[in-house]
C-alpha cells in the first residue's frame, strides 16, 4: 500500500471516529520517506504512536536532536530561532492523555513549529527578529497558537524570518534578522529561502518538524512554501484569527500552515480556524470552514474548470517548461484549462504598499500595548530609534525605509488611506479576480508560484522573479502553492487560487495533482546548484 491509499484509509477512519480515534484502518501500514519518521507525516506518525511503536516525547526528542544536527551544526541552516523549553513536557503530558484514551485530534502529540512573530503566552519570546522585543514574552497566546495547543499540537520553537516579516527595508535580504541571522536554503545553501516565513520554510523540507505556521501579507506563506519545496496555504481572510500576531496590515495579514504533503497542510488549516472574539473578522468567516479531511481524494480535478492566469508565465524559461507539464496533468485528471488574465494587476501595486504603510503604524502599536505591554518599544517611533542606536547589530546589511514610510503616515481616518483601500479592493476582487473568474466560469486559477531559489546578495538585496501571490493577498482570497518540480535541482510551485472560502476545493484540486505527481524530494543541503542538474 503506498502512501496515498495509506492517507485516503487514515482519514476515513479518523472521521468516522469522530476525531477520538487517528489510527489508519486495520491492516494499513505507513510508508515512510527516506528521513524515516521525521520525514513522514502527521497520519503515519499518528498511526505508529496509536500503536504504541511511538511516542510524542520520543519523537519531539528526535526533532529537538535533528535541529542540533542540522540547523545548528552541520549545515547550519539557522531555521529555529529559539527552542520552547517546555516541549518535552507538553510531549509527556500527550503521551499522558493518549494511554487514557484521550486523543483529541490529528495532531495529537505533533511536534510543531511558530513563526516568531506569533505570541505564545509561555517561556519563549515573541519578536518578530527583532533585536528590539528579544526576551519579551507575550502575555498570552495568539488565537492561533491556543487553537493549536487545544488540538493536542506539541509546540517545539520558533522559526526565523525576515525581519518585521520584510516590512523593514526597500533593499532587504529575505531571511534574515536582526536576532536570528540569515536562515540558508536547504536545497542550496548559498540561495535564499524567500520570506518572510523563511524559518518556517527551511525547518519543514528539512525534517526538524512535523509542521510549521507562516504568516502571510503577500507571498510570505507561498514564496518560501514553493521555494522550498512544500505545501503552504495563505487562507481566506478571515478564516484564521489575526489576534496575537505581530503585524503588517490587518486588510492583508493572515497565518497558514506550511507542510511537506497537502494532507498533513488540510489537517492542520482545519485545527487553525475558527471564530475570535477578539479579531471581528473571523465572524465574517463563522461557518464556512469546509470539511479539508473528506476534500483530501484523489479525483477532484475531473470536470473542474481552471484558467490559466497567462499574465504570470514568462520570468523564467525553465520554470514555464515544468509548468506546462504540470497543466497537461490537470488536463490528464480531467480539468477543463482555459486560457486567461487576471485583469487590472498593475493597478494596485502602489496602492497596497501605501495600505500597508498606514496599517503598519497602527497595528503595531494595538499589537505592542496589548501583547507586549513590557516591551521596551511602544511604537514604530521607538522600533526605528531602537534600530538607530543598535545600528551595528539591526542595520548591518540595509536600513529601515518602510519603518520610516509607515511613521510618517497619519492614522486609519485619512482620506488617502482609505482611498488606497477601496482601490485595492476594487481591482484585486470585483474587477480582479472575481471578474475573471464569473466571466470565465472558473472553479480555479493556477500559475507559477514564483520562480526558483535565487543567490542570497547582502549587497544589492533579493532578487525576486515573478511572483503569483499579490492578486489573492490583496483581494484576500485562498492561495495553494504545492510542489510541481524542479529547476537545476530547485524546487518550484504550482499554485491554485480560488473565491473566498473555497479552500476545500482548492485543497481537494491540489492533493490529486500531489498525488498524481509526488514531485517533493527531500532536500540534500548542496553548497550550491549544479548546473548539470535539470
């Protein structure tokens, strides 16, 4: 039985038990990838412990061991940015609660991963890399990191990422911090990880989780999930509660998981969501969580009709080959492709910036007083004058443009700002993606993620090629980006954007091109790219 079928039998067999059982049906066995159970996923690991060839604390012990081989040592990718001393007793207590039968979910006992800019209300600091909140613990957990302690998952660290989540500076090196460094790409170490969610990336395709939380405003879930080869899924506005994660913009912002199967991606979207009366907009989205289990079959592309967003092919040769064959897949399952444009995306690129400027200012104070009332920063006034003092440590490499841009705006009643808005909202939603979608009749969009991994350059900064993620950021739409191979041994992305709330559909489309493909390989942590390799 290979994994696929071990997947489609595990989850049935978990919904039937009404979530108090996650072991696969009688007779299936995991089928584990080459890093054994480190590499494999949250049913095969859930279905060894169930069986009692495993433990949490035995496997957060073998997680915490592999991050002091490989992130610490060895390559040194520099993906964690600090360890939750607690782990092993939060994996104890799991264990605890599975021999009295208690098992409250799939990820029961599953050793997981935050980005650091995500508050938990523990021993761990929450700071975004910024050296200006290091040691500042929050006062209480974000919705998100509650909503997956509730669900059994065992929180091992933090990830690095760029800082502020790269709202810092015009000229910025993705995936580096002031507090954490630069996190290494582990497909090739001299090329970056993309960001923000950079750590989150790196630590996934790695093994030294089972699975990580990004955090997206535009691309940080997707750019680093395609990058590095993995499944990362920026939900719907709304879907997932912003309270409690330091912020960019709350029009834009939202957590996502990053996996390395669309499976253990759907498990973990479904443990996410859910209504926060401390965050209003998740009312918006009460009641429209879908079933992501039962959307997990093989199949889901037949008869479905997808446009193939054209204006988003053409930054890179190589990548479109491996995209096209990716499209004669979907064709192959029996989507209907057609040909088509987003309209109107080069009419908001200046006005999101400016929403994010605005809401920069703000959100950060709210988030500072309410999170973080002991902080030594109160401000984006005193995050930029921290910085200006500790300018050897927080200004090595580039400055701090965007945090000054974002200070020098007025607050959320400014005609400007909210000028700014309806435009972002008119062209990415009515006369964006909504526009093409009716007038095409689409179940789906799909495009490149974004281009391959490029050389990480403190000199002159990223050097992004195309990117997919801006028209579903924007109009704050559901994204999926899920491996659809390799350039020069690179990993790239396919990425499925659908209508508000349609994550089942889009999950169900993107696990029968996974599973028709099994693209993802685990990485081998090259010095560089080989050439030779195609």
């Amino acid at each position: 039985m290979d994994r696929r079928d071990f997947v489609r039998i595990g989850l049935a067999a978990g919904a039937a038990a009404g979530g108090n059982r996650v072991l696969a049906a009688p007779g299936t066995s995991a089928k584990l990838g080459t890093g054994g159970i480190l590499d494999a996923g949250v049913w095969e690991q859930q279905q060894m412990m169930e069986a009692g060839k495993l433990t949490s604390h035995a496997l957060t012990s073998q997680y915490l061991a592999r991050i002091k081989t490989i992130d610490k040592s060895g390559p040194r990718l520099n993906a964690i940015i600090e360890i939750n001393p607690e782990a092993l007793k939060i994996a104890l207590e799991m264990d605890r609660e599975r021999n009295l039968k208690r098992v409250r979910g799939p990820l029961h006992g599953i050793p997981v991963l935050l980005k650091d800019n995500i508050a938990t209300g523990d021993r761990m600091s929450t700071t975004a890399g910024s050296l200006a909140l290091n040691g500042v613990r929050a006062a209480r957990d974000a919705h998100v990191a509650a909503q997956l302690r509730a669900a059994g998952a065992v929180i091992i660290g933090k990830t690095n990422l760029s800082e502020w989540a790269n709202m810092r500076s015009t000229h910025s090196v993705s995936g580096w911090s002031g507090r954490g460094g630069l996190t290494l790409n582990p497909y090739s170490l001299d090329r970056n990880c993309s960001g923000s969610s950079s750590g989150s990336g790196a630590a996934i395709a790695a093994g030294l989780a089972t699975l990580a939380v990004g955090t997206e405003t535009d691309g940080s879930i997707v750019s680093p999930a395609s990058i590095c080869g993995l499944v990362g899924i920026k939900p719907t506005l709304g879907l997932v509660s912003r309270s409690g994660i330091i912020p960019i913009a709350h029009s834009q912002d939202t957590a996502g998981p990053m996996a390395r199967s669309v499976a253990d991606a759907a498990l973990m979207l479904a443990a996410m969501t859910g209504v926060d009366p401390r965050d209003p907009v998740t009312q918006e989205g009460a009641g429209k969580a879908g079933d992501y289990r039962a959307a997990l079959r093989t199949g889901a592309l037949q008869g479905k009709r997808i446009g193939v967003a054209r204006n988003f092919f053409g930054s890179n040769d190589e990548l479109d080959a491996v995209i096209e064959k990716a499209l004669q897949e979907l064709k192959a399952q029996g989507a209907v492709l057609v040909d088509t444009e987003v309209p109107n995306t080069s009419k908001y690129g200046d006005s999101e910036t400016e929403v994010l400027l605005y809401e920069f200012k703000a959100d950060l104070a709210a988030y500072l007083k309410e999170y973080a009332p002991d902080a030594p920063v109160a401000s984006m006034a005193d995050v930029i004058a921290f910085n200006q003092r500790n300018h050897q440590k927080e200004l090595p490499f580039f400055g701090q443009e965007y945090l000054e841009r974002s200070e020098a705006k007025g607050d959320l009643d400014t005609p400007a700002y909210r000028e700014a808005l309806a435009n972002n909202h008119r062209y990415a939603r009515a006369e964006g993606l909504d526009q093409v979608m009716k007038e095409h009749r689409l179940d789906a969009l799909v495009a490149p993620t974004g281009g391959p991994a490029w050389l990480t350059d403190f000199i002159n900064g990223d050097h992004f090629g195309g990117s997919f993620s801006s028209p579903a950021a924007v109009a704050g739409y559901p994204h999926i980006t899920v491996p659809a191979g390799y350039v020069h041994g690179l990993p790239v992305g396919l990425s499925f954007v659908g209508a508000a709330y349609t994550e089942a559909s889009l999950i169900g489309m993107a696990y029968s091109y996974e599973q028709a493909t099994l693209h993802r390989r685990a990485p081998q942590f090259p010095p560089s790219v080989s050439l030779a390799v195609r």
